[in-house]
C-alpha cells in the first residue's frame, strides 16, 4: 500500500513537472527536468514570470 501511495505522489509531481516545461516552452523559455527540479533559462526570464499566467499557474493545480 505504501508502495501504491509513493508511485502515485511521483506521478503526480513529474505531470506537475510535465506542465511547468510546457508552459515555459510555450513561453518561448527553455526549460528541462533536472531529477526534481525544473530548470529554465531565457533573457528575461524574470520579466516573463510576471507577466505570464499560464507560466505562473502551470505548477499549481488549477491547470
């Protein structure tokens, strides 16, 4: 049972991840899964943060 609920958690993070990737992407923002991290680089990357929701929101559940 343990197993189940800790496969499940890390399915659930690595969509998390899946989503935070595609809405940088679709930002124009590079962006790659580093183990439990995403890591993005762009120029004006902090600029694009606050700019845009859907980059904002792609790590929470709403989207």
């Amino acid at each position: 049972m343990r197993a189940q609920l800790a496969a499940l958690v890390e399915a659930r993070a690595a969509r998390r991840r899946a989503r935070i990737v595609a809405a940088l992407e679709a930002a124009g923002v590079a962006a790659v899964v580093e183990g439990d991290a995403v890591r993005a680089s762009a120029p004006g990357l902090a600029g694009r943060w606050w700019r845009d929701l859907r980059v904002r929101d792609a790590g929470r559940d709403g989207i």
